[in-house]
C-alpha cells in the first residue's frame, strides 16, 4: 500500500504546485510547465544513450521524480539508466515579442535541454535552480517539442546526493531522479534583471540593493555605462509608506527607510514589499529587516544574536520529504503544514537537513516567521564508518585534512562542493529567515572546514556558520556543535568556556512506530517506545530535565531530531504521512514556554519565575494492569482514576520466590503510608517493603507539648512485612521486637493498629458510600514508574494510648490521610507532598492533595481536592515555593485553581545516609488556608485545614 499525504490524495494531476515558484524575482508574465509529460527509461551504456527515444514509456505528473508515488510511474531510475521527458510547447500570446527564459527549479542530477531535437543548455548538480533561454530557438505560432535528457549517478560517485541512497535504510532514504521542482516559462523584456540582492542592515535602517541585468548588447558590470539605472521602491504594507531610490545597475547600494524601522523576528515576521523597474522590466519581491550575529549575555557566555538580542534558536531537524513525493512536497499547503506545525509547538527554527527545499518553503518560513539553518548537500565517495559513526559514542574527533578518511580524495568533487556552496549562498541569501549556514554534517565528505568557512564568510558575512555540525570540530565558525543520541546531554565545562555559541545541533531521534501511518515495517530510531503516551513523556521528560539545565549554564541552540518520520525512520513529532502528531500540541507548548522562559532568565542574569504548567491526563475507568508480560510498564495503565483499578500483583517481593527482571533487582518499592490528624495528636505509621530491605515506622505527635515518639526498624531482605499485592486484596504487617503495625480492610473502612511499648492505636478509617480517591500512575519510562492511591479525606475514630492514657479519637473531629505505593523507582529521587483535610465554613468535608517534582515532565501529576468524598482533578505542575534555610516559614503551593499556603506548627526531619542508601526528610506539620476551585468552577475559601508538606530527596 503506498503511503499517502492528504495533499496527495487531493493533488490535481493536471495542475500540480501551480504557484509562482520564485516570490522573491516575480512577474506577471509567466506558465507553469508543471504536470502530463512523457517519459521513458535507456540504457546509459548503449549506442542510442544520447539518442531521442522513438518511443515513449508513458505519462510522467512533473515535478515528481518518477520514484515517486505522486508521478504515476513509481520505478526506480539507477545509475545505469537515462530518463528522458518530453512535451509539447506552445506560448501564449502574452510572450509574443519578448525573450522567453525556461525555468527549472531542480534536475537530479546532471540534464541535457533540448528544443526541436536541438541542445539548448545543460545543467550540473541536481539541487540547485538553473535557467535555459529559449528565444532564439522559437517561431511564431507554431508548437514546440521540448526534451530533458537526465543522467543520475546517485550514490556511485562523490557528487552531491544528501541523504538519497541506492540501498535506503534507516537515516537513508531512497534515491530519486529527474525533476523534482517546478518547471516554469518565463516572459521577459530585451534588457531585464537577472539577479536581485537585498541585504537588511538594521542598524542603520537601511537595505542594501544589488541588481544584475541582462541585455546582449549591455554589460551589467566591468565597463558598462554608468547611467544605467533602477528604481527601487520600499513599502511598509501596514502603514503605506514608501521610499523610492534609484540606484546604478552592478553596484550595491544603500536605501534609507522611513523610521521607526520594523524589524523581522518569528513573532512579528514583517516583510517590505519591494518593486524595482529597470526600463521595460518590472519585478516583485520583498524583505525582512533583521540582524544575526553572536554576542555575550549578562553572564559573558556568547548566545546566538537576532536583531542584537540573545534570541533562544530552539529548533527541528527537517529533512524535507514526503511519502507520495519524496523531497518534493504534494502541494503548497503542505509546506505550510509543517512550518505551522512547528511553530505551534514552540519552535523558533528549523534545520533543513542535507537538502535544498523549493523557493516557496523559504518564502513561506519568511512570511510565518521561522528561523531556519541551512545546510550544504553532502557528497563525497563512501563513508568510513569509524569517521561519521563512531564519534557518536566515542571522543574520536579527527582533522579534515585527512581527505581519504573522509571520502574526499577526489579533486574534481571537491572542487564541485565549492562550486555549490557558492551557487546555494547566491540562490538563497536574500531569504531573511535564514540565519545560519552548515556546510557540514557528522563528518559526511567534510573537508578543509577552516577553509570552506573562511569562503562563506567572504560570500556572506551577515550570517552564522556551523562549520562542523555534530563532531569533527576543527575550532572553525560561529558554534560548537554537539549531536548526542546515545547518552544524556550535558553542557560541558569546555563547550560553556568556548568562545562560539554552545550549541545542541541534533539530539533525541526518539521512535515510536504506527503501523497505519508508516512506511514499512521497519522502525528505525535512537530509542524506541512501544505507545504514543510512552514517546510523548519521553520526549518532554528529554526537553525539561537536560535542555531546560542546559540553557541555564549556557546552551545557545537545541535541535531535536526531528520534524516528521522518513521512510523506517519513525522518530518525528509527526507521521511520514502527517496524518497523526504524535505529541499534544498544548503541552509541548507548554514545556517550550518553560524553556523559553528559563533562556531569558539566563541571559538576563536573573533567576527563573516559578509558573504551573497544564498536563493533559488520561483518566482510566476500567480496571487494568499496571505491568505487562515482560514486566514492563502497561501503557493503558498511564492516567488516574477516582477509585482504585490498577492490579500490582506482578510486583511482588524480590525475595518472594517469583521470578524477577534482573533490571528490576532493589528498584521495586512498596508501601502502606498512614496519617491520622486529631486536635490533639498526629500519628503516622509506615507498613514498607523496598525489596532489599524492610524499612516500617511509628511516630506519634503530642500538639500541645511537641512531644515526639518514635519508632524505625531495618528488617533485611523485607522480613517480617506483609504487603497486599493490589490495593484492597489483603492486610498489611510489619512485625519487629519493638513495635507491631496492622492495616485490615473491613466492613465500611479500614481498620489501622499498632501496639510497642508506649504506644498503642486502634482506629478505622471510613470509607462513605460513593467516596472518592486519587489513583495515580506516573511513567518516568517502561522500567521506572511508579502507582500511589492518595486519599486525604478518610472520616476516623477510635481511641490511642500513651504510656497507659488513653486518647479518644472523636469521630467527626478526626482524619485519616493514606498513601498506597507500589512501583519500580529510579535511585535518585526527589518529591515533595502535601495533605491536610478539615472542614469549610459550610461544613462540608475538604481533602487537600497535592505533590509535584518527582512527576515533573511525566505528564501526570498527583494534584486533587476531595470535597464530601467527590474528587476533583488539579491537571497542572503546582509550584512550589519554600525556604530551605528556614522549613517553619509558610510554603505557598499554588497554580490556576488552586492557592494554598500552609503555615507550619511542627517540623519533622530525619537523616539517614549509609552510602548507596540515603534519606533526608523534612516535612512540616501546620495548617492550610487560601482558596482553591472545584471543577463545577466554585470558590473555595479554606482556613484551618490541619495537615502538613514535606520536602524529600531519597537514595534507595
């Protein structure tokens, strides 16, 4: 089945990509030639190879390679092969009188033009635009057979290919031939302009203005006549005002605008239109004023400049293809499609990666606002593999100077890179969206980088260069540029002291692959994840905890690979066929924003505004597995639910006699946590098994005198603890030598009891019919993930003794806060939670609960009201703001639904730090006030809610 875009589906055949393919040189005078041609496919080696064919294999839909779904042939064009096109010409009566230039916006890879069985022009390279003239060869009135001879070598040569392979796998995509952008008529005076330069300069308000033209009998430069002129008029198309200048033919010249100059940014992505007439010829075209350039923060580490400010480059690999067209998009719209796209979720940049896309997608980059890096195409003879792969996991970084190491011995094709270097740069420099050249990639047929970057310096000295992108740094250009896939990311002491920008030029490459969406059955990807809700945590788990630090120290630019799927490779935030986004749009924006934000902080030199976050949960109201049968985290487990459903049977004990995950050994951790709050007391028992150890305690507050009575034990190996394996499906014991803790479910409610030599409870904590409880499960990746059901509103009575007194525990007055864990944890963690419950002014039953940090990017979080026993969902990242210096000072927990602060009575804090093994606990006993909002949108008024925040980093 042939993988289709919606453009695709639509695509008229008869009229393909109709628009003009040059906005920035535009007349009215002009025909697409785009749509039925024919073609067939020769032998290159036989004697008829440079022979028109007699006859004609069939329809061809032009520009679409004929490897391509959307040309109607869909067979591969190899080495050995030529492809011949050919259609009839006829001009319409506008071009009479005229010169009539025919346009082509790329051949791959090297053409013969021919008009009536005469050569006409031929072209080299297959990624840049080339124009044949026609005039001389045309007669009046009558039809014209025009043919495109094409021979194309592919990847048998050191010619330039990109990422086009003759055997396509995994980053390499398959090869195509011919023409692959539009081919177009053009009508034109005797003496018109050939090339239009404008070049912003921002700071002093004025465009630079550098014209060409053509006229046989006429030089533009080198002795032509000094009187000739263009004139040149400047439009602010949101206020009308104008300048006009005229200025001389071949020489650069400098037009002031009316102040205040607009500036170009992807906020405001504000183009002047531009008109110039030179004699008869009248063309359109435009330009954004905006400055690049690689200057210091507030801190004096050196970012990446945009119209003099420090502008975060957070950007996506783009590799520019399409399932029914290969590197030629179905339609206009398209393009567009994925630009916006882009920009929707928060991204400033895009890199076009080893490909040279149409004029209409800069253009379209330009209007929308997106900042874009643009690569060379790479060439070059086979690749050592040790050379472009190896650095990926290994410091290998090697000189460029060695040319046979690096597929580059031959002369002729590095003479050829240059000549495309220079031929790209004059093709796409007036595109303002462009902000930096990469001439090369991961070592693929790089050379002379110094050299190569002092060349495009002297072409272009208005834009950034990233002379070596991923390794190979030869100690060249703008940046220094890191790819990492196979380890977490970092900013190196080295690469925040370097004076060029640090930038993070590829990274990511996550994969997830839908079968109904993709190209084959192959998935290829740096790392793969079975779920979109697994590949989505994952990628915002990737942006918030090693880009967010980075751009803290000093990171300037981030590129995540990448925009869509190509071919096996399935690792883009879109599908090859663009049909499924594989993330949530409003929760990327989310995280960027926070990125965004902690950029501009770093710069400034200031410390980052603390701001909650909206997460978009899954709520599960089936029962479900929390692990599947490989052990692993169940993707349909990921959500909360109002009532416990999830069954933890798989996570018995290490030393159970089941058998374990060797990757699971000491990670398991499973508890029963118990709060009970009284006017007069607070007790807090601790039921757990973390799978080397038991580790269960007693604690019990005297409110009135801050008495403390304590009780801890290690049990090796979890001895002595009895742990239902799923919520409800049995007690809970820990049994030691100095205390005996007991949790029984029973009719109504669960019973709670402890018995040591001070100290003994027994209580029963209610559970109302219809009353509500918040479960949770928080993802951190297939092996670490955690279950917890938090209910902070549980009604309680009984009674409590101390040394021989015994307390009432009054029903009505008292509470009861759980906490049921069952998961697979990370070594290192770091939480915080809070709970109180109480009564409002009205009467009614309020449980306050709330947590964060360690679910922070999982896209789940523990944040909920109960009110009378209904639960009502807090789907945000509260922030949390306390004062580590001093834990009796108020902690303000807060968010768009919620604005708590709790004021502390009592701090409980514990130390433990036994090497591979530590804890340190603060947590703070006081009182809840402030308001909050139910889902019904009513206001809370709180005050006096009794119940505590703690601050946790575990080791275990």
């Amino acid at each position: 089945m042939t993988l289709m875009t919606p453009w695709g589906e639509t695509l008229d055949l008869t009229h393909p990509l109709p628009e003009h393919p040059r906005p920035q040189l535009e007349r009215e005078t002009w025909l697409s030639l785009n749509g039925p041609w024919e073609y067939a496919i020769t032998p290159a080696r036989s004697t008829a190879a440079a022979t028109i064919p007699g006859t004609w294999d069939g329809e061809i839909i032009v520009p679409f390679s004929p490897e391509t779904a959307l040309s109607g042939v869909q067979c591969t064009v190899t080495p050995e092969d030529v492809l011949w096109y050919r259609r009839r010409l006829h001009l319409p009566e506008s071009f009479t009188g005229q010169r009539v230039l025919l346009h082509f916006g790329a051949v791959d890879q090297d053409c013969t033009v021919l008009l009536d069985g005469v050569e006409i022009g031929s072209h080299h390279g297959g990624y840049l635009p080339f124009t044949v003239e026609l005039t001389e060869h045309l007669s009046p009135g009558i039809a014209h057979e025009l043919v495109v001879r094409v021979r194309d070598v592919t990847d048998t040569s050191y010619r330039s290919r990109g990422k086009q392979s003759s055997r396509p796998h995994g980053m390499w995509y398959t090869a195509q031939s011919g023409i692959w952008q539009s081919v177009w008529l053009e009508a034109v005076p005797h003496t018109f302009i050939r090339t239009l330069q404008l070049t912003p300069h921002l700071a002093d308000g004025e465009v630079e203005v550098h014209l060409e033209i053509d006229a046989p009998d006429r030089p533009t430069t080198g002795g032509g006549p000094s009187s000739l002129r263009a004139e040149v008029t400047i439009t602010a198309p949101d206020t009308g005002q104008a300048v006009t200048a005229h200025v001389p033919v071949g020489t650069p010249t400098r037009i002031p605008l009316t102040t205040p100059v607009r500036a170009w940014s992807p906020e405001d992505p504000f183009l002047y239109d531009v008109e110039v007439r030179c004699g008869d010829d009248v063309v359109h075209s435009y330009v954004g004023m905006r400055s690049v350039g690689l200057g210091p923060d507030a801190q004096g580490r050196n970012r990446l400049l945009l119209n003099g400010k420090p502008y975060l480059h957070l950007g996506l690999l783009d590799q520019g293809y399409w399932p029914d067209g290969l590197m030629t998009a179905p339609s206009d719209a398209a393009m567009v499609f994925d630009i916006e796209l882009a920009k929707d979720l928060g991204f400033t940049m895009l890199r076009k990666h080893i490909t040279i896309a149409p004029d209409r997608w800069y253009h379209h980059c330009d209007r929308l606002g997106m900042l874009v890096w643009q690569d060379m195409v790479s060439g070059g003879s086979t690749y050592h593999p040790a050379v472009i792969s190896a650095p990926a996991i290994t410091p290998l970084q090697l000189p460029d100077r060695w040319h046979r190491l690096f597929g580059r011995t031959d002369a002729l094709g590095r003479a050829e890179f240059r000549a495309e270097l220079r031929g790209t740069v004059q093709h796409l420099r007036a595109h303002p969206s462009i902000v930096a050249w990469v001439p090369f990639n991961e070592g693929w047929g790089q050379f002379d980088a110094l050299d190569i970057t002092a060349e495009l310096r002297e072409l272009d000295p208005t834009r950034l260069i990233d002379h070596a992108s991923g390794w190979h740094d030869q100690g060249g250009g703008d940046m220094v540029s890191r790819h990492v896939y196979f380890r977490p990311y970092r900013l190196s002491p080295a690469d925040a002291r370097d004076p060029r920008a640090a930038v993070l030029s590829e990274y990511g490459g996550y994969s997830v692959h839908l079968p109904e969406h993709a190209w084959s059955d192959r998935e290829f990807g740096y790392r793969r994840f079975p779920s979109l809700p697994q590949f989505q945590r994952a990628f915002m788990d990737l942006q918030r905890r090693q880009v967010l630090p980075a751009l803290r120290e000093g990171l300037a630019a981030a590129v995540y690979t990448q925009l869509s799927d190509v071919e096996s490779e399935v690792n883009g935030l879109v599908t090859y066929d663009r049909k499924v986004v594989k993330v949530d749009r409003e929760r990327v924006r989310a995280v960027h924003a926070q990125l965004q934000e902690a950029f501009e902080h770093a710069v400034r030199g200031t410390a980052p505004l603390p701001r909650p976050v909206p997460v978009s949960e899954e709520e599960i109201i089936a029962p479900v597995s929390l692990t599947n049968a490989a052990g692993l985290l169940n993707p349909q487990a990921v959500g909360f639910t109002r009532t416990p459903l999830h069954r933890t049977d798989a996570l018995a004990p290490r030393f159970s006699g089941s058998r374990r995950r060797p990757s699971s050994w000491a990670r398991t951790k499973r508890w029963e946590y118990w709060a009970i709050t009284t006017d007069a007391h607070i007790v807090a028992l601790v039921i757990s098994d973390i799978d080397y150890a038991g580790v269960p305690s007693l604690w019990v507050l005297d409110r009135e005198t801050g008495e403390e009575i304590s009780y801890e034990a290690v049990t090796p190996f979890g001895r002595g603890m009895t742990l239902p394996p799923t919520f409800g499906d049995g007690s809970a014991r820990a049994l030691t030598r100095a205390f005996q803790l007991g949790v029984d479910e029973v009719p109504g409610g669960t019973r709670l009891r402890a018995r040591s030599a001070r100290i003994e409870l027994d209580v029963i904590a209610r559970r109302p019919a219809g009353h509500e409880s918040l479960g949770v499960v928080v993802p951190w990746d297939d092996r670490r993930f955690q279950y917890t059901v938090k209910d902070a509103a549980r009604p309680a009575d009984g009674w409590l003794r101390i040394d021989g007194i015994t307390h009432p525990i009054p029903a009505g007055q008292s509470w009861a806060v759980l906490d049921h864990g069952r998961g697979r944890w990370p070594h290192r963690v770091h939480w915080n939670w809070g709970a109180g419950t109480g009564r409002l002014a009205d009467g009614r039953a309020l449980g306050i609960q709330v947590g964060g940090r360690w679910t922070d990017g999982s896209g789940v979080v523990e944040n909920a009201l109960q009110l009378d026993g209904r639960l009502h969902k807090i789907s945000e990242e509260l922030v949390w703001d306390y004062d580590t210096e001093n834990w009796m000072a108020p902690w303000r927990i807060w968010g768009e639904r919620l604005d708590l602060t709790l004021v502390p009575f009592h701090l409980k804090q514990s130390h433990t730090d036994l090497g591979l093994v530590s804890s340190h606990t603060h947590q703070c006993f006081g009182t809840w006030s402030g308001t909050a909002w139910t889902d019904d949108s009513e206001r809370l008024e709180i005050a006096g809610i009794t119940g505590f925040a703690e601050d946790v980093h575990q080791r275990w």
